[in-house]
C-alpha cells in the first residue's frame, strides 16, 4: 500500500550551485549527499516535513539525469510513493496495464529498494516506488 510522498526528485546540473537555494532561500535543512553508482547520481536530501527534495546531478554524460537534463532542462524529475511492499505494488501496476521501467527493485540512495514506472504509461509523471531504507 502506498503510505506517503516519500520525496520528490528534482534534476539539478550542479549540486554545489543548488544546494545553496534550498539551505538559504527556503530554509531547508540539508540531511546528506550520497553518490549512487547504480543511477550515475550524486544526490542531495533536503527534510520537508515526512517528505523529502531529492536533488539529482548526473555524474557521467550517460546518465538518465544528464540525458532529462539535455531534454527537458533542470526541473522536477520524478515523484516517488512510499510504499509497504514494493513488489505487490509492482505486480499491482504491472496487472493494470502499466510499463515497468523496473521489473525488479533496485538498491537506490539510503539502501532503499526502488522501482519506476514508465512516464508513457504514466500520464506523464515518471513515477518511482521505493520502501525500506533509513531516509
Ligand atoms: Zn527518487
């Protein structure tokens, strides 16, 4: 069952450059960064209440947030639930028709176990579900 908006993710180009307007402009309090390998992603968690801003900087030219970032520019990237039980919630989308980007969860940052959802098959908001972990 999804529990909450786990986080919000949000493509930046540089973290050093960004980092600063949600520390300063909004106040936000900058929990941790952590590289992870598996997305080609350093990313930064700022606390928003239960929620969490994910930002995101692509650290090779192959990765899926250097590739956003050439498309679309720097902006919200995705939207990521909370849930119980990721695979229920997998086999749950994948029954109503919905294109699994991930078929299996992977380790995503805070060791949490992530999946996403094609934004075709999302009415245009690239969808991601992720439990455990300790953020
Ligand atoms: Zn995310």
């Amino acid at each position: 069952m999804i529990q909450k908006v786990d986080h919000i993710g949000i493509a930046v180009r540089s973290l050093a450059e960004t980092i600063p307007y949600y520390e300063n402009a909004l106040g936000m309090k900058l929990l941790k960064t952590e590289e992870v390998a598996s997305q080609k992603v350093r990313t930064a968690f700022f606390e928003a209440g239960e929620t969490h801003v994910e930002l995101l900087e692509p650290t090779a030219e192959d990765s899926p947030i250097a590739k956003f970032l050439d498309k679309n520019g720097e902006g919200i990237h995705h939207v990521a639930f909370g849930t119980d039980d990721i695979t229920a919630q997998l086999s749950q989308a994948a029954d109503a028709g919905v294109r699994l980007i991930h078929e299996v969860p992977m380790t995503g940052a805070g060791g949490k176990q992530v999946a996403f959802l094609h934004p075709k098959s999302t009415h245009g908001v690239l969808t991601e579900f992720c439990s455990g972990g300790e953020h």
